[in-house]
C-alpha cells in the first residue's frame, strides 16, 4: 500500500485508488484469479466425498475405533488419520482404486508374519500365519478379526465369522459368502481381548 497526494479514485491497470480520510492511498491487484473449479479440483472434491461415504461404512460396523485409538494424545482425530492415509485410494468416480492400498484398521500391535490365504472346495478360506513368540506387542491370546468387502459391493464392509482363533493358533478356516466369480478383498489384523489396541490390517485377495 502507498499514500499518493493527487485525488484519484478507482482504478488504473493492476492498481486501486481509494481515500481514506484526507489521504489517497493506493493498493495493487493480481491481474489474473484461480478458478476454484478446475477439473482437477471438481475431482478433489468427489474423491473426498468418496472416502467420507466409506468412513461412514466404518462407523456403522465400528471400525473407527482403531483410528481413535491411534489418535489420542496427537491433537488430530481418527477420521482426520484415516484421511491422510487413505484418501488416495479412492477415486473420483465413486470407487476404491486400490484395494491393497486401503488401510481399515491402525494400531501398535505386530501385523502376521507370513500371512497366507488359500481357498477350496465351497469357497472355505484356509488362512495361516507364523506363530511366534509371545510379545507385549504380539500376544498369543490377540484375537484373530477378518473384514471382507465383495467387489460387487464393496463399500459394506462384512466380519467374517470365524471359530475365534487367536494369533496363538497360527490359523483360521471360514467360508466366503459370494456370488461366483466376484473378487473378496480380505482384510485381517489382530485385537486385544480388552479391545484397546489393534494391529494394522494386512490385506489378502480372493479371486
């Protein structure tokens, strides 16, 4: 801003003349604006409509919690976490980009090591993983819990009901409940018996 001594008023190229009292002042413009609806951010905007809709899926099944979990103490909500790490994953055109992407739970707990997934004969899932050394962070008594979002409808997240096997057992048989040829996108990590802290979900395809 500068203070001009002629009376002018309104203005001149990149430059605004105005009074304020007896004194003239002037101030500069920008020449050009952003379009705040650019392809580019109409796309922004859908995409985080999308995550929204799915976090929303997860509060219905109480899958937040984990989030909240990880949250408290950092000044940042659980919604505000699962955001940052998932909003990429989802497109503007309503669906999940990647499923291996997708993060559904967070936590201080160890994920499975070696965690495989092998189906048979009426779509019975054999799920096995490394038993290891009983941790603080790795306990064998953590409950085994396992998400699947069906591609034809894979904004319901499901629990699949399993025999309630633990990280100590090293395995867990269930059967899918799918159309056939329909992809299940598994999600499996472990829970404290008290449910007061999760392991991260590691993600297994089913085709």
């Amino acid at each position: 801003m500068a203070i001009v001594d002629e009376n002018i008023r309104g203005r001149i190229g990149n430059s605004v003349f105005y009074r304020v009292g007896p004194a003239t002042r002037v101030r500069s413009v920008t020449s050009s604006y952003t379009d705040a609806n650019t392809t580019r951010q109409q796309e922004s905007r859908s995409r985080l409509r999308v995550a929204v809709r799915f976090y929303q899926r997860l509060v219905e099944v109480e899958l937040q919690k984990p989030w909240f979990l990880v949250a408290q103490g950092s000044g940042k909500s659980g919604y505000n976490l699962f955001m940052k790490l998932n909003m990429m994953v989802f497109k503007p055109n309503g669906r999940i980009g990647d499923f291996a992407r997708l993060q559904l739970t967070i936590g201080r707990l160890q994920k499975a090591n070696h965690l495989v997934a092998c189906v048979g004969e009426q779509d019975m899932v054999s799920l096995t993983w490394e038993r290891g050394e009983s941790l603080p962070s790795a306990g064998e008594g953590d409950e085994l819990v396992v998400v699947v979002l069906y591609a034809d409808r894979s904004f319901s997240p499901e629990y699949i009901k399993t025999g309630g096997e633990t990280r100590g057992t090293g395995g867990a048989t269930f059967r899918l409940q799918r159309k056939r040829g329909t992809t299940a996108h598994l999600y499996c990590f472990f829970r404290e018996k008290n449910g007061k802290a999760y392991s991260p979900s590691q993600y297994v395809e089913i085709v």
